[in-house]
C-alpha cells in the first residue's frame, strides 16, 4: 500500500499488517486484484493475518460435513465464503470446490 524509507505497508482484504516490512522480506506476484477501498481498516500481527485469510482456523482445519453437494447456506464452508477441500468430505461430489 504504502512505502517509506525502503520498507513497505502490507496489505489484504481482512485489513493492514501492524509492522512494515524491508523488501528482502517479499515476493513479486502477478495477480493482485485489491484496491485501497477492499481492505479494511483494522491491524494485526502477520500471523493473525494469515489465519484469517487461511482455510484453517490456526490449529486444524475447519470442514464441513454435508451428506449433499453444499449448494446451500447450510454448508458450513459456503456459509463461510470458503471452498471445500479434501477434509469435508472425501469421495463425495460438491459444487463449492
């Protein structure tokens, strides 16, 4: 988002990291889609950031355990704007991968 004396404020959709960083510490990406306007104004540490913005919940996973295809709010995972993964529910079709 932001650079000052060669160190550089990060930034995700969950909101900004509470330290900047040098740029040894990055990597270029080609895809960034964010705006100013996504990200939310709160701070947090680098490893809070990444939990949020993780499948897990920090120690483990958080999974569903539909019988169906998790086409509904009923899914705990699609009520949660997260895709499925391999812990759900293996060797059953689904429509939130």
């Amino acid at each position: 988002m932001e650079e000052k004396d060669g160190k550089f404020c990060i930034a995700t959709k969950e909101g900004t990291l509470n330290t900047w960083l040098e740029r040894n510490s990055l990597a270029a990406t080609k895809y960034c889609s964010l705006t100013t306007t996504d990200v939310q104004s709160n701070e947090y540490s680098l490893r809070e950031l990444v939990r949020l913005g993780s499948v897990g919940t920090g120690q483990g996973y958080r999974r569903c355990t539909c019988r169906t295809n998790c086409t509904s709010k009923k899914c705990t995972c699609r009520k949660n704007d997260m895709m499925c993964n391999s812990a759900c529910h293996p060797g059953s079709s689904c429509q939130n991968l």
